[in-house]
C-alpha cells in the first residue's frame, strides 16, 4: 500500500501475480485496475517520481472520461485547467474555435496538467489501490521459460530478480521488454516525432486548446509552407506548453531540425505572446509517437503491451494517453479473468485473447482510417486544400473534430455519430 524503497544488489527473487514494466499513465492505470481486481502487482519504474516526460500536457474528454472512470478528480478545485473545445488555425489569418461536441459517452471539457504532475498523480493513485511500486528498477531483460519461450519474469540493471504469470509492457515506445522478446516495431505504420518547451506567456490561462495545421517560416502564405502541424496549450501557471510535430508521411521527417522549426514558427508569432527564447523555461524536448498497433500481437507468451509499448497513439491527433488508459482498462479486465481461471491454464490463455480482440474491436478501424488520413496530410498541399476549404464550413468542421478526437455516442448519436461509427465498422483493422 505504499511506495516500496530500492534494494540494493542481488537478493531472493519478489513474486506477484502480475508485474507491469514502467509507470507512465499506462503502467500506472494498469496497476490500479489490477489492484482493485484484487491481483498483487509490482510495477517498476526506471526513474523516481516526480520525472517530467515530453508531452502537450493538454487532454481530450476523452482521456477525461477514462481519469475520471479510474477514480480521479478532474475539477478545477483539485488542480486541473479544463478547456471547452480546440481553436484551429489555417485557412486564414483569424482561428476557428470549436467545442467540443456535447455528448451522452463523454463529458464536455478536456483538461490540463504537467507530466510530471500528472504520472506522479496516478502512480499514487495505483498504490493507494493496492500496487506496490519500485521505483529506479530499470528492466534490463526478461526471464524465460527455457521450454515454452514464455516469459516468467524481468531483471533488472541492478541484479534484483521479480517473477510473476504475466508480464505488462508499459515501458514506452522503445519498448526494450517487448524487444528482447522478438516484438518489433511495424514499418507499414504511420510513426511522429514532436518537440516541445514551455515559454511563461500571458496565454497561460487559456479555456481552448490549440492546434496549428500550417506551420509558415515567415509572414502566412507569403513565405514557405513547413511540414507538421503546431501546438499552444495554456498551463494556467504562468506559462504554455508549446510544440510541433511532424509524421513520418511528410517529405521533410527524419530529415528536419525540429527545433529550428520550433523556433522559426514561433518568431513568426506575435511577440506580446512571449514565444521567444528569452521567455522559455526548459530546454526544447523530443518524443516520438508510435501510432496505430504498431507493434503486435498486444499478447502473446505472457507478454501484454500497453500504451506507447504496443503503440497506441491515435494517427488522426497524436492523443496517446487516452488510449493508453482504455487499453489498461481492457488488459485488466482480460487479465482478471485469466486469474481466476489459473494463471497458465488453456482456458486462462483464452481469456487473455480477449485484450488484443477488443482492442481491434474498440480501435482497429479507427486507427486504420487513421494511417489513410496521415498519408493525406502528408503532402502541404493537401492539407493547405483542406484549411483553405474545409475550415470555412462549420458543419464540415464539427464532423472532423468528432472524427479526429474520436468523439463519437455509440448509442443514438447523431448522423455524425453513426457515420464516423460505421467507417469504423467496415474498415478492417489496423
């Protein structure tokens, strides 16, 4: 029920019945689901709490729902900025806000919160729901069954032992757990590196979040067009998290100086809005972001890939927390099952098949139309047809916010609503 302290050197070997590998928002909701399921998790985590992670830091009602389904409170009072929909910029000198849709499966307002506020938030929560966590255990390789293949347990740098029936992999998008198991990473997906900072800013307190579809390096569409699309989410202390990013479909990926980008997109920007570099705070930051399935199977040999592991970022935004947090809500529950059916049984093995069926399920055509959309807009021109077009008409422009923030009733929704859900359908899985 509390935080365990790091031994030191090689000792007995520490048994649970599920150990989750890293305690970012995957690791962390996989445990406190597990937990109240009753199971015994350790999870490691290779830093110490409070670490900062990169990340816009701003979130959907959809990560809202899924924070407030594990138990957190999400009201302003308990230190979260809430936002009411997402200002768009493109097309034209003056942006387009857009709230977000009002809906009966999710609630009307995405919310704000630093990373490192954030995962140490619900780190705390998975212990207080019963997990153990171990923090600078830095998982250096599995333990494996020598007949089966399957894994048994993890190492660490260290030489300190954990075992358990099933391992989770939420240890990002490097993934070396899932890598020392044969798991690698799918070219034919869509793949993003972003980059940001934060600059004190008297944007600070800002109820939208903001997107930038055209990133110009000089005075709009009077200079050159950039690949990638931009960022400005107000934090509500002082400063804005402020970033690009730029997919793997774009001409100019792996062959751009993102920061250089970063900060000739930001000198382009009004001045009174502090977007320079004598009002950042921090260094510029890079990530990337592995997007739609692309690596699998999500289980296989007591390995179960969570989050950025199993690369669970949504194509059509670059949102991966949300995902992350519903694919630990599934995991548990199949993991949950298999437990109470005997952990190594065929009938427990069955039941652990239901996670990676109800991901494809849930996000399988999603995240398919999703790789279409990201080879579009990898072209400038394409995208400059869309904000130049498309913006402008705000039936059209309410229907992509629901597409790209996968908004959607499942239940008697709007025509909107079945559209977008019956895409899904019929697209096969990613």
């Amino acid at each position: 029920m509390s935080f365990a302290k790091p031994q030191s050197g090689a000792g007995a070997t520490i048994e649970s019945d599920v150990i989750v590998v890293g305690a970012g928002p995957a690791g962390s909701t996989t445990a406190a689901y597990l937990a109240r399921h009753g199971l015994s998790v350790t999870m490691l985590e290779k830093s110490h709490f409070p670490r900062e992670k990169v990340c816009g830091d701003g979130l959907t009602p959809r990560a809202t729902r899924q924070l407030t389904r594990l138990g957190i409170d999400t009201s302003e009072a308990n230190g979260w900025l809430h936002n009411k929909g997402l200002r768009v910029y493109g097309g034209r000198k003056e942006p387009f806000e857009l709230l977000w849709p009002d809906l009966t499966d999710f609630p009307p307002y995405g919310v704000v919160r630093p990373r490192a506020d954030f995962d140490d938030m619900l780190a705390k929560h998975a212990v207080a729901a019963g997990a153990e966590l171990v923090q600078g255990a830095n998982v250096d390789g599995a333990i494996l069954d020598d007949r089966t293949g399957r894994i048994t347990g993890v190492t660490t740098k260290d030489g300190r032992s954990f075992s358990a029936p099933l391992v989770v992999a939420a240890d990002g998008n490097s993934s070396r757990l899932s890598v020392s198991m044969g798991l690698n990473k799918r070219a034919d997906r869509p793949m993003g590196v972003a980059v940001r900072t934060y600059y004190t800013s008297p944007r600070t307190n800002d109820d939208f979040l903001e997107s930038w579809l055209e990133l110009w390096d000089g005075e709009p569409h009077k200079s050159t067009l950039m690949p990638g699309y931009g960022w400005v989410f107000g934090m509500g202390d002082g400063t804005s998290n402020v970033g690009l990013g730029v997919l793997n479909t774009s001409k100019g990926f792996g062959q751009t100086d993102y920061r250089a980008l970063l900060k000739r997109w930001l000198d382009n920007t009004p001045e009174e809005w502090g977007f320079r570099d004598e009002n950042m705070v921090g260094k510029v930051q890079g990530a990337a972001l592995p997007m739609a399935f692309n690596r699998q199977p999500h289980y296989g040999r007591g390995l179960v890939l969570v989050g950025d592991a199993g690369g669970m970022v949504n194509p059509f935004n670059g949102e991966g927390i949300a995902y992350a947090m519903e694919a630990a809500e599934y995991a548990a529950e199949a993991i949950a099952e298999a437990n109470s059916r005997g952990f190594g049984t065929r009938s427990a093995e069955k039941a652990m098949q239901a996670y990676p069926a109800r991901l494809r399920a849930e996000l399988g055509g999603y995240y398919r139309l999703g790789t279409i959309f990201v080879k579009l807009i990898g072209d400038p021109r394409i995208m400059k047809l869309c904000t130049t077009y498309g913006l402008p008409r705000k039936t059209l422009m309410r229907f992509v916010l629901k597409l790209l923030a996968n908004l959607t009733d499942s239940h008697d929704g709007d025509a909107m609503d079945r559209i977008i859900n019956a895409l899904c359908r019929v697209a096969p899985s990613a």
